[in-house]
C-alpha cells in the first residue's frame, strides 16, 4: 500500500460526502453549518442521584426479577437468560412455502428465527456505569463477554482451537445456563445507556442476543471485509486503517499498543467512536490477557471522556462485532474485533441528534467533523467530573 496522504484542508469548509467501506455506503458532511450561532440552553453538571443499591431494581443482588427468579448475591458479573427475550430458543416451527412465483412469494417473505438472549450486570453497584468502574471490574466484563462467546462456538470452527486451550480467564461463578441447545450463527453483544437509548433499568448492564441468522449489520461489514481481504492481496480493512489513523493522528480519541479509539472518518453520529483492534484480530478469544487488560483500559478512556464531554451521564448504544459463532472459513478469517458506540448528544446533555428528513428519505448527514469531535473528546480526559463534584462536597 502506497503511503497515506492527509485529506484537503478545504474539506474543513464545504459540504462534501465521506465514504463508509465498512458498509458501503455515504454520508453527508457539512462543516460550514458548525459555524451557526447557538443559542440553546447551557446545563450545570449533573451528579448522580441513585442509590447504591435499589430494593425495587430487578438487576440488583439478592432482588427478586419480574418472573419470579432471585438474583444471587454477585460480586462482580452476573448472566442469565433474559426474562423476556427478543428470540426463543423454542417455538413452534415455520417452513417457509416454496416459491411458485407468486406475487406473495416475493413480497411476503419469512423465516424462522431463533435463539437465547441473555443479560449481563455489569457490577452489583446499582448507580455506576462503565465510566465509574475499576479497571479489573471492565475486565471482568470482557472475561465474561469471552467466556460466553467461547460457550456459543460452533465446534468445527477454527477459533473453537483456541477455546480448547486453557486461556480462558476465570469469570464469576454467575454465569448460569450460557450453553445452548443448538448451534446459533451468530451473537450480538450490546449496551443501551441511557433512557435516551431505551435503556429501562440504570443498573449498568449489557444484553447478549444470539440467533440463527446472521444479522444485517455484521452481515454488511462482513461483505466489506472479505472484498476488501480478496482485493487487497490479503490485507485486512481495519487493520490498514486502523494503521491509517495511527499516522495521521486526528481523529484519535485515545490508544493503546492494541487498540485504537477513533472517531471514524465515516462516522454518522456526533460523537461517534470505534474501537479497533491494531491487529488481526478476529473474536475475543483471539486476546490474550494483557490484551483484555488494555481493551478494558480504551474502553474506560471512552466513556469516561463522553461523560466529561457535557458533565453528564452520556447516554450511547455500543455493539462488539466480531466472527460469526457459526461461519465459513473465510468468515471467521475476515472478520475484525471491533466496537461501535453510537451516541445521539450533540450539543449539550438535553441536545440531541435525531435522524429525521433528508438523513431518513436520502442519506445520512453531519455538521462537526469527526475530526472535531475527536480533538474535543481528547480534551476531556483526565478525573471523571463525578469525582470531583464528589470531592467538592
């Protein structure tokens, strides 16, 4: 690959549309609107108003959940099979007809879809958030994460060689019924911060969806990455650009010797991020446990630069895309590790952006650059604002 050139600066002024390859698609960028005077409220810093422990929170230790079921007194992670999951792993089954031409066989298509969903505290600690964790205590998310990835695995897939070796960390003895019954294609592992983000329950907690069916996102991404891998003599897309940003250096939120945290030259959202794997890395087995310690280290870099930001608990939705947990060879050795956090604020901790008109009828559009957006969250490491309300009280 030739060297790396850095963009015009005139970019930095007109409207102009960046390219995504991760999906293939555009975006609409125009910085010159940042430039409008803002006339909108200014809000004082929040503090948090919850209690440590909420007898009436369904997530919290030794609470009672909505079906029925106790929660056992967790000290660290804590799984279990969502109470109303979005997929079942039983029900009655659904064969799609055969196709006989008909104009209901094309537009009325269906397919059976099942699996197991499951949630995951993050801590026991009713009022904190990725960004007030302890570094082992985000570790300990992720050794969970991997464990449960590694559980879901189909057995003839290549990573299932590394599961076999004892380099699994320890997790907490509260992962309960992690084994499916069947082999599932593929599994999303997410967080909903936020009301903002449909997030119903403030226990920090993560969801863990597996299916039959390989999702649209991952299944776009994944397209990318094996033209990119095939077109490229065997060069992987995000490790070229995770290179890429490593040189040019302005759109970097933080980084690691094993993760960068950008925000992408594509991103649609604000203050969007991704965390990416410098190199070729294909699932959280891949890691290894100095490598689970700097995940945990970016991913705390991150959130707590976004709670800064505003001075408020900034609310996101952050997926892990990684292999599939049932795919083909070339699947599994195209995929990259990475992590999207996709948050709505734009200005202030009640300004948002909302995808409406021209971005939900034509494509999406942005004012800041990301290369703004990367200075300004750069410039908001350091102490979480929380602590020092604390500490000033």
């Amino acid at each position: 690959m030739t060297q790396s050139k850095m963009p015009a600066p005139v970019l930095d002024d007109v409207s102009h549309r960046r390219y995504n390859p991760l999906r293939g698609s555009w975006i609409l960028v125009s910085p010159h609107r940042t430039k409008r005077p803002w006339q909108g409220q200014q809000e004082a810093a929040s503090g948090s108003t919850l209690p440590k422990y909420d007898p009436s929170c369904y997530l919290c230790p030794g609470n009672k959940r909505a079906t029925g079921g106790v929660n056992p007194q967790y000290e660290n992670t804590f799984v279990f099979v969502n109470d109303y999951s979005a997929v079942k792993e039983e029900q009655a089954e659904y064969h799609p007809p055969d196709s006989d031409g008909s104009l209901s066989s094309f537009f009325l298509r269906a397919e059976s879809v099942t699996g197991k969903c499951y949630v995951v505290t993050f801590a026991p600690s009713h009022n904190l958030t990725l960004a007030d964790l302890a570094h082992q205590q985000i570790v300990s998310i992720i050794n969970t994460w991997a464990t449960v990835y590694a559980a879901h695995l189909s057995s003839i897939s290549s990573l299932s060689q590394i599961v076999a070796a004892p380099t699994l960390p320890p997790v907490s003895p509260n992962i309960h019924s992690v084994h499916p019954k069947v082999q599932y294609r593929y599994m999303q592992i997410f967080e909903n911060k936020g009301a903002a983000m449909g997030c119903s329950n403030p226990h920090p907690h993560g969801q863990i969806w597996t299916t039959t069916s390989l999702p649209e996102e991952p299944a776009v991404e994944l397209e990318q990455l094996k033209s990119y891998y095939r077109e490229h003599r065997g060069h992987h897309m995000l490790e070229d650009y995770a290179r890429l940003e490593s040189d040019q250096r302005e759109r970097i939120v933080y980084q690691n010797s094993a993760f960068i945290a950008v925000c992408p030259w594509w991103a649609t959202w604000p203050f969007e991020t991704m965390v990416i794997a410098r190199q070729h890395k294909r699932a959280l087995t891949d890691f290894s446990s100095s490598e689970n310690e700097q995940l945990a280290e970016v991913l705390s870099e991150v959130t707590r630069r976004y709670d800064n930001l505003f001075e408020t608990q900034f609310p996101y939705s952050m997926g892990l895309h990684q292999a599939p947990l049932d795919g083909s060879e070339e699947e599994t050795q195209c995929s990259h590790f990475h992590i999207h956090f996709y948050p709505p604020l734009l200005r202030s901790a009640t300004v948002r952006k909302f995808l409406v008109g021209y971005e939900m009828m034509a494509e999406p559009q942005r004012d800041i650059t990301p290369e703004q957006a990367a200075e300004r969250l750069r410039g908001c490491g350091g102490v979480l604002y929380r602590m020092k309300m604390n500490a000033e009280q």
